[in-house]
C-alpha cells in the first residue's frame, strides 16, 4: 500500500507526518519481532566443554538443553549469569 492510499483512508494531508508515524509504526512491529533467526544444534560430547560459535552468529537469543532440570525429555533454558561466577573454572583457559 502507497503512502498516498494511507493518507486516503486516515483523512489526512500531511505527507512529512504520516512518513514519520509509518517509520515509528514499523520500528515498533521490528522490536517485537526478530527477523533473520537461525537455528544451531549441537550434539553434546562427554568430557567436552566449549564449543564453535558460528561467525555468522549477532545475538544469541537462548541456549536450550534437553532434560536440563526434568525428566520429562523437555528442553529448557539454561539460565544466564548476571556477574562473573563465584566459582572458579578448572576448564577456563
């Protein structure tokens, strides 16, 4: 839909403010949702600690683990830390 048809319908004249109120509409529809999201899996190997995160990779939105906390074969969030770790890290190079 043209920016002209809008003005149309709501009844108004003023180009420059009706842009304005189509940017801040379509800012607010982006802030409530993501766009470009890929999924990763990974298998987990016993004894192994860290592993790659993908170049391509901004913002990782959660990190889910399958029985983390149930036995009902459920995935859940692991939780993130707010501070650095009160315990040491044997693993943390």
């Amino acid at each position: 839909m043209k920016v002209e048809r809008i003005m149309e319908r709501i009844g108004s004249n003023e180009t420059g403010k009706m842009i304005t109120y189509i940017k801040d509409a379509l800012s607010e529809l982006n802030m409530l949702s993501s766009t470009h999201i890929n999924t990763e899996n990974f298998d987990l190997t016993k004894d192994k600690r860290f592993y790659p995160i993908p170049n391509e990779a901004l913002n990782i939105i959660s990190i889910r683990v399958k029985n983390h906390l149930n036995s009902k074969d459920e995935y859940r969030n692991i939780p993130r830390l707010i501070n650095e770790p009160k315990i040491v890290d044997a693993d943390d190079v």
